[in-house]
C-alpha cells in the first residue's frame, strides 16, 4: 500500500523544518508521561552518582525503604540528614563564607515539615521520582493514622492524572506533529490545545475506553496485538476532530487500518536497529532523534490512512474535518487552531475591584474564622486522632484566620494588578500577625498555641517558611477568587437576615474575647506544644 521509505523520508525532512521544537515536545512527553520508554535508559543512567555508579547511596536507601527495610535516619523527629549534614551546616557554612559572620543554629536544623524533608532530599542528591517515594514514607512515618488516606490520595490521583494529563497531552503531542506536517513554524505549546480550548471530557472519555478495549483484548495475546494496531489512529482522529462521537471514533480508526495493519507492524520493524543503538548509547540517540523521527512517521501515515478514506469514500470520512492540516490557506495567523472556535475574552477577570459592604466584611470576617477553626480541627484530627477546640477563644472561631482574611481584601485593593506583590505582602503581613500573636501567649500568657522549632526556616518556633508561604498563597486565593464569590452569596440573604445574624455573632464573639482573655482555653491537644512533648 505504501513504501516504507517514503514515508520516513517525508518523517525526515519535517524533522529538518522544527527540530529543536519536535525534541522539545517529545522530551516533555518522556519526562512526564513516560510516552518513550527507551528515554527511560537515559534517565535512569542521569540518577547515577557523579563517579559513575549505578546505585547511588540515595538509591540503596530507596530500594531499603521498598524492602521494608529499617533506617536508622528513618526514624520519627530525625529527619533525612545523613552522616551530620542538615540544612543548617550548609547554610551556615556558606553565610560564613560570604559575610564571615557566624549564623545562630536556632531555626535551621530542621527535621519537621516539607521543606526541611526537601532540603534534606536535596542534600542527600535524591533524584525527583525516588524523593517522593522517600517523603511519602516520611510522612507515614510520623502520622501512621493517614496512611490509609494517603494511599487512596495517591490511587485517586494516579488515576485522575492518566485519564486528564497523560491521555490528553498524548492527543496534543499528535496535534503537534499533524500541523507541523504542514506548518513548520508550529509551536511547543500546541500540546496543550486540549485545555486551551475547553475540548477535555470528550478526549478523555475515548481514551479511557481505548485503554480499557486494549487491556480487554490483552488478555488474548493474538487479539491483543491486532487491536493495538486497529486503535492506533485513535488518538490521530482525536487530535484532529476532538468532538467526535466515541463509536465513530472507534469505527474510523478500524475502517482506516482495515488492511494496513501488517504494513504498520513492517514500520514499527524497521526502528528496531534504532531502538537496539539507542539502548547501547544510554538513551541518547532517542532523545536527539529517534523519538520525534517515529512520532512524525506515525503522522505520515496517518495522512496516508486520511486521504484513502477520502478517496474510498469510507463510512465518516466527514468528520475528518479539519481541511486546514492538509491544505495550507493564504494568510495562515500562528498558532490557531483552526477547526474548533477560539474564544477571545476583551477583558480579563476584574472581579477582585468590586466593592465589599460594611456588612458584608464583618460576614467575611466570620466566615474566615470559621474555616479556619474547622481546617485546624480537622488538621489535628487525622495527625492525632482527637478532637478538640483549637485556638485560645472557647467558641467555633479563630481570629488570627478572620483578620487575616479582612486585612487581605481591605489593603490590597490598589495593588491588585500586581499579583506577585499581593503575595509577597500577604506574606510578610502574616508572617507580622502570627509571630506577634504567638509571641504574645508564649510571653504574657505562658501558653504555646502552635511551635515551629523544628521546621526548616523559623524565627523562634512562632513563623516558619513553610507556613508563610502557604499562608500568602490562600491569602492570594481569598484576595482573587473566594472573597469575590462570597461576596455574591452574601448579597443573595436578605440585608435585614444578614443584620439578625451579626447581631447575633457580634456579642458572643466579644464575650469570648472577655472571658478567654482570663480564662484562655487549654488542655491537651489545644495547643501544637502538647503533642511535642
């Protein structure tokens, strides 16, 4: 039906007209979908020690944790640190050798939390993929009662990425090759054309169902094997026609591989060489050229499959409908998507500008403290497995969430434009309020609500990096989208049942204040101090 050699020839020469673009798609696709698996020969010899060897002592101590193997720097409170070395020597070392000024230990040996655990992954030169493995066990370790969630989060996630990352990116890396066929000026980002225009759930359904199919019939062998080369133009179809119905997807690609399927098998064939070199030169030759030369030859045939169903009429020819991939018009504009209807929005999203009532701040100032409470009793719950009233007030409500959350949307109104600066703000004035705040019960009330002392980057156990950090990033979050669509809940009570409600909440928030300032709330549990000693 066709010659081998031409298509790879015509696989060739597209390869010339976008190289570094055709090895920049399929490198992003080895590195974060595993698409080519002799890539994986190059990576792993990249996590090999710098001396040469295969197994670094990061990777023995990998391979122990999977043996259930017991570490004796694997225990609870110690941390990742190996042979001494924490964060605190290399920070220290390094500062002295700058400024010649001696830094204080206190806030830098750290063995608690995510940042300290990826320092310590950092300075042990674990590499990406292992590390998870390694702070997923250090998390068990320490909260043995969310190891049950934790292993559904991970089934849930693992699942989620494969049916809306995996399976979508592979239909945008042949979206990819397909309009470089014809124009050689496409772009890196046209792998994600799925999401930028809306066109995922379709996608992903087929895809699914695709895997399904082939597991099905894997289970045959033979069948296996014939059903992996009549679904191979699925994803193709997909990528040209993403509003496809699943069974005229399905008989497309069985109608457009009906006879073909044996010259498809002779073309994988002829890469075996380049595979075999591939695998002796650790990966190398894929990366640089093998990858992107099959990809671009699949396309090849593909294009060969289309127009045999346009000339032999085949039953849904129409819905390969995308004429623009074959037949360049006279004034192309870059990087559109030509068959599906881009949608331009004049304006950006201005919602944070809208004015907040007096009324409606005094709710949000609630409402934050609320969420607040609940997170900080859920948060201690699945560590601890108790229940219990977090926070120095008696009632359902943490004041240092409620300010926050009002400072945020009353202060950063002018500088909204800027994101990063609403950020890098929220930052240091929570870092302000929750270091004052602790400082005032560690000092005058003699009562540590919360201790970050061995957190990587704390000021006295009462702020730490990491919780900054993640501070400043809700704050951004409430300033742009949640305080916005409160907002609109708010205004759909009635003002009269808004008023009852604060009139209500007001005075019992005020009495707390009044009573807890003499009878602050204590007991085990209460404050983050109890369960470290």
């Amino acid at each position: 039906m066709w010659k081998i050699r031409e298509l790879k020839k015509k696989a060739r020469s597209n390869i010339k007209q976008n190289y570094w673009a055709m090895i920049a798609v399929c490198f992003i696709m080895a590195l974060l979908v595993s698409e080519y698996s002799v890539s994986g020969v190059l990576f792993a010899r990249m996590e090999g020690s710098a001396d040469g060897n295969a197994i670094t002592k990061a990777e023995q101590e990998v391979q122990m944790i999977e043996n259930g193997d017991e570490l004796d720097m694997l225990t609870p409170n110690d941390g990742y640190a190996i042979e001494g070395i924490t964060p605190s020597d290399v920070i220290q070392h390094y500062a002295q050798e700058i400024t010649g000024i001696e830094v204080p230990e206190e806030g830098l040996n750290a063995t608690q939390g995510v940042l300290a655990t990826l320092v310590n992954g950092w300075l042990r030169g674990v590499n990406i993929l292992k590390y998870a493995v390694i702070m997923v066990d250090s998390f068990l370790l320490h909260h043995e009662r969310l190891e049950w969630l934790v292993a559904l989060l991970l089934v849930v996630a693992n699942v989620l990425f494969f049916v809306f990352v995996k399976n979508i990116l592979l239909i945008g890396e042949r979206r990819f090759f397909l309009e470089n066929n014809r124009y050689h000026d496409t772009q890196i980002r046209r792998i994600l054309v799925l999401y930028k225009e809306k066109k995922v759930l379709n996608p992903a359904k087929i895809m699914l169902m695709k895997t399904v199919f082939n597991a099905l019939w894997g289970l045959t062998i033979v069948g296996g094997i014939y059903k992996y080369y009549e679904y191979k133009m699925i994803r193709y179809i997909l990528a040209e026609n993403p509003d496809i119905g699943w069974r005229e997807c399905f008989k497309l690609s069985k109608q457009m591989t009906r006879g073909c399927k044996w010259n498809m098998f002779l073309v994988d064939c002829s890469f075996i060489g380049w595979y075999l070199l591939s695998i002796l030169l650790a990966g190398i030759p894929a990366l640089l050229y093998v990858n992107p030369y099959y990809t671009a030859t699949e396309a090849e045939i593909y294009f060969t499959l289309r127009d045999r169903a346009y000339v032999e009429g085949l039953e849904g020819f129409e819905l390969l409908n995308d004429d623009l991939l074959v037949h360049e018009p006279e004034e192309r504009v870059k990087d559109i998507y030509f068959s599906l209807e881009i949608k331009i929005h004049d304006k950006p999203f201005k919602s944070w500008k809208k004015y907040y009532s007096p009324v409606n701040m005094l709710m949000f100032f609630f409402t934050f403290m609320f969420i607040g409470w609940c997170w900080e009793v859920i948060y201690t719950f699945m560590l601890h497995g108790e229940l219990c009233n977090r926070g120095s007030l008696h009632g359902p409500w943490l004041p240092i969430y409620g300010f926050g959350g009002a400072m945020v949307i009353l202060l950063f109104r002018k500088i909204g434009e800027k994101p990063h600066m609403v950020f890098i703000l929220s930052f240091i004035c929570c870092g302000i309020m929750e270091y004052c705040t602790g400082w005032y019960f560690d000092n005058i009330k003699g009562i540590k609500y919360w201790d970050y002392s061995n957190y990587f980057l704390n000021l006295n156990g009462y702020i730490c990096l990491e919780g900054l950090l993640m501070f400043a990033f809700l704050a951004s979050v409430g300033f742009y989208l949640i305080a916005p669509l409160f907002d609109d809940w708010f205004n759909k009570i009635p003002l009269r049942v808004r008023y009852v409600l604060l009139c209500i909440f007001v005075p019992l928030f005020l009495f707390d204040v009044g009573y807890s300032h003499f009878h602050p709330n204590v007991g085990e549990g209460i404050g983050g101090a109890d369960y470290e000693q």
